[in-house]
C-alpha cells in the first residue's frame, strides 16, 4: 500500500471515528433537541481551531464501529484566540457512558491542560459507569477527581451539563470551578428517580430531583442555568474573558463596548437610601461602579442576601462580594457563607482583586441557623477572606455591625483599603438594640419612656455608630463622597497593582 493509499485510509479511518454512534443515533439526538458532542464544540471554540486528540483510543478487544471514540471526543482549541482544553461527552456511543479508556482520554486532557497552563471545559452527557467494566469503570472516575483536585488553583476548570449526570459522575463537576446546567434537558443527582421508587416507593421526576433550577436555587451546586445549549456555551466564552489562563498569569484587560449612561444627579446616593431601614438592590449600584456591561453575575438565585461575580474596572477583572439589603436585611447565613468563602477562594487562587461592598445587620440569628451550623460556616468567610493575598478593598454602604462587619473584609483580617460612604454605621450592634442593652434603667425610670428610647438610640448612633469613629482608630481609610468610589477603587487598584504571588496558592475546595 502506496502514501496515496494509506493517506485515504486514514481518511476514511477519521471520518468513521467523526460519526460517533453513527447518524441513527445522532438523529436521535437531535430529537432529543440536543447537540452531538461535535456540534457542540463547533459552536463553542474558535472557528476551525479545534484539534482532535486520541481519536483513535478504543477498548482492547471491541472493534465495533459502534463504539467510535469510546464515547468522549476529547482535544485543543482557542476560545476568543485562547487556548483551552475540551472534552465532550458523546452519547451517541454507549450513552456517552465512561469506561477505562474513556476516562484515559480525559486524563490525559487534563494532564495536557495542567502542563500546557491552559483551562479545560468539560460539556457533560452521560448515562454514567459502563457497569460491565465493573471496578475498571470506578477506578476512571477516582483518576478524574484526582486530577480535578490536584489541578484545583492551577487552571480554571469548568463543567457545562447537558444532559445526563448520575451517581458517581456528579462529583467529577462539583470539584471544578464552575457548574452551567441546561434547563429542562440536563439533570445533577446521585441516585435515579426509578433506583430511588424503588428503595423508598415515592416518585421523582428528574427535574424535581436534579434539574437546574433546583441546584440553581436550592442545593447552590450550580453557578448558571441556561435556556439553551447555546446560550450554555455563550455563558462559557464569556466567563473565560474575566479569568487568566492560569494560576502563573494575570486576567487579561477587556474594553467595555457598552458606553456608560447619562444618569440623574447624584445616582449613586440615590440608589442606596440613607434610611437603614428602607432596602435597595445592591446590583443597581454594582452596575453604576463597574464597567459598563462588565458585571456578570455568579449563583443569582442562591443565597440571594449575598452577590457574588466578576466584573471590570478600569479594564481590570475585579471579583465583587456584596451584601444584598434586599434580601433577609444583607444578613449572612449559613448558604451566603458558603456562596462567598469559595468565591473569595477562588479570586485568590487566580489573582483577581476582590472588592466587598458592606451593608449587612450581621449573622442571622436563630436556632435553626445554629443547628445548621452557622458558626463553622460563617467561619469559612474569616478563613477565605483571611488567607486571600490578592488586593482586597472593602466599601462601607450603610450598616456593617457585629462579627459580619468583621467578616466581610475589615482590615482586621486583612483588607488593604477600608472605604465608608457618610452613611456608614460601625458598631458592635444596631442603635435600637445597643440602646436597649445599655439604657433599659433609663428608658424605664423615664416620665415618656418612648421619647427617652429614641433620644437614646440617636445618641448612641451619632457618638458610637458613625464611621468617623472607626476612622479615628484607623479602621477605615478615608470617608468618601458616594460619587468618588469609582475613581477611589481604581486608583487603589493601581497603587495594589503588584500585590500578591504568581503560582500556585492553594486549590479551590467545594464548600
């Protein structure tokens, strides 16, 4: 057999291997209104730029053209001229369920990836373990979280679920960075609605068990939620614009496309009402700070007292942790907690500078708080914002009380730049509750005793709670014009620039 020969071979090798489980299945695929893994990264990398790798890869033993890649198409391409890493799961070939060599496959990505210094994106679909490889099937699995640990805080590693995710496979994404489901067509559980009839006699539906919006909402496993696998991959582009390719790299500058628009006098004050009692989004006032445009929000609908994402400031890719006054009055609890230690973990472990904006009442109280754990959890965001050496710089809104105004960045644990707006209230407590700690006798022994109570609580506020007292000891910087943040922040940044060690620091641990 002459070159000619072997090359047309080898073609014909390559485009058996590209039909996966062959076009029965893959129209049944389609029906299923899902992408096959190909089409899928098609859609997600740069146009032409991906490059197969172990195509070849197949089970000792099983030469059936049905099992085309050992159901993972696994390689290299750019996204936005970046290199990545990229598996997809293909389940057109035994549902896209992993075995040995499948997960070989993968590890070697991963490997590549690491050493490379470049991320890798994982697009999920499986049916799970191939149970007739038994023990060989569980051994892959341990290869991949091993791998997804050890890499943890070296590349961004990212999982984008659409379809399938049973049993041992979930743990596999809930150690990377971040989790995008589909709504309606991909499912998280650890055991199956049919498994679990039959152990408990109830019926589940996949989407009451594992869906989007429940991980989405409730179980905080899941960082986005998309309409569409299109919009599934979009949101992959997009996060990888805010982050660096690796933990020896900075996150690249980015020019906002969007203009910033013409607002009333004085918008910033109006968004955050001077009133502590009155509520306000706190993302209005994120969107008016950042970039424009620049602000992509992570974990919307969990722990919505907490904001957490990455945004732009001056070009630069800044993670944002921000009470929310619009939920349970910004109070921390034991979901919130959990929401921003890793967040905060993983801006640190990729030198993204993190700005904390304050409004908070403190730590929920309460005894289910406490049998959840309260006390361990919000211990997490201690240790995180602790432990972070990225810049930090906090901006006081309005009330910053208790140990939650210690836990969200106070210089005590380590925050570079303090900032409070004339707003700002600093206290161990509330004026209404410090007062009724410290004047009951008072208040009661009083001919008006309400009138006494509140002559009381504007005392304490005016000499104990005002942010000019914790300026005074050096606990805050500077109080500033609501209208100066924006230029504060950035120069603070510039003056933080060098802050902060390339390489490794630690991983990103699920909370």
């Amino acid at each position: 057999m002459d070159m000619e020969e072997k090359l047309e071979a080898l073609k014909k090798k390559k485009a058996q291997i590209s039909q996966g489980g062959g076009k029965e299945r893959q129209d049944a695929q389609h029906a299923r209104g899902k992408w096959t893994a190909r089409e899928r990264i098609r859609f997600l990398v740069d146009g032409g730029s991906f490059s197969e790798l172990n195509g070849f890869i197949q089970q000792p033993g099983n030469s059936s053209e049905d099992a085309n890649g050992e159901g993972v198409v696994t390689g290299t391409a750019k996204i936005d001229g970046r290199l990545v890493c990229v598996f997809a799961h293909d389940f057109t070939v035994h549902g896209g369920a992993l075995g040995e060599m499948h997960a070989r496959k993968i590890v070697r990505l991963m490997d590549l990836a690491a050493d490379a210094g470049i991320p890798v994106i994982g697009l999920n679909d499986s049916g799970g373990a191939r149970i007739h490889e038994g023990v060989r099937a569980l051994d892959g699995y341990g290869q991949l979280f091993q791998r997804n640990a050890e890499y943890s805080g070296v590349i961004p590693q990212i999982s984008v679920i659409m379809g399938p995710c049973a049993g041992g496979a979930v743990y596999s994404p809930a150690l990377t960075d971040f989790v995008i489901m589909v709504e309606s067509s991909s499912y998280l559980f650890i055991t199956g609605p049919k498994v679990l009839k039959s152990v408990t006699g109830h019926e589940y539906s996949h989407e009451d068990l594992g869906g989007a919006k429940l991980h989405a909402q409730k179980s905080g496993d899941v960082h986005f939620i998309a309409k569409s696998e299109k919009e599934a991959l979009r949101k992959v582009r997009k996060l990888l614009s805010y982050l660096p390719s690796n933990a020896q790299q900075y996150p690249p500058h980015v020019c906002s496309t969007e203009q910033r628009k013409e607002m009333k006098s004085d918008p910033l004050q109006s968004l955050v009402p001077s009133d502590q009692r009155r509520i306000y989004d706190v993302r209005e006032l994120l969107t008016a700070i950042l970039d424009p445009g620049s602000f992509l929000e992570i974990q919307p609908l969990f722990a919505m007292n907490l904001v957490i994402g990455f945004g732009r400031l001056a070009h630069q890719t800044v993670g944002v942790v921000a009470n929310n006054p619009k939920v349970k009055a910004g109070a921390l609890d034991v979901d919130a907690s959990d929401k921003a230690a890793r967040f905060i973990r993983f801006c640190d472990s990729f030198h993204i500078p993190i700005l904390t904006f304050e409004d908070t009442s403190g730590f929920v109280p309460g005894s289910e708080q406490q049998e959840n754990g309260i006390i361990r959890h919000g211990a997490k965001i201690l240790y995180a914002f602790s432990e972070a050496s990225v810049p930090k710089i906090t901006v006081i809104l309005r009330k910053a009380y208790g140990g939650a105004y210690v836990a969200m960045n106070s210089k005590a644990i380590g925050a570079d730049f303090v900032f409070a707006w004339p707003t700002a209230e600093i206290a161990v407590m509330g004026a209404e509750g410090a007062a009724q700690v410290l004047f009951t006798k008072e208040v009661e022994a009083s001919d008006d005793p309400e009138k006494c109570r509140k002559e009381k609580i504007e005392a304490y506020r005016d000499t104990y709670t005002n942010p000019y007292r914790a300026a005074e000891y050096g606990l805050v910087d500077d109080i500033i014009d609501p209208e100066d943040t924006n230029n504060r922040l950035i120069r603070a940044l510039e003056i933080l620039k060098a802050k902060g060690k390339r390489g490794r620091k630690h991983g990103n641990m699920p909370f």
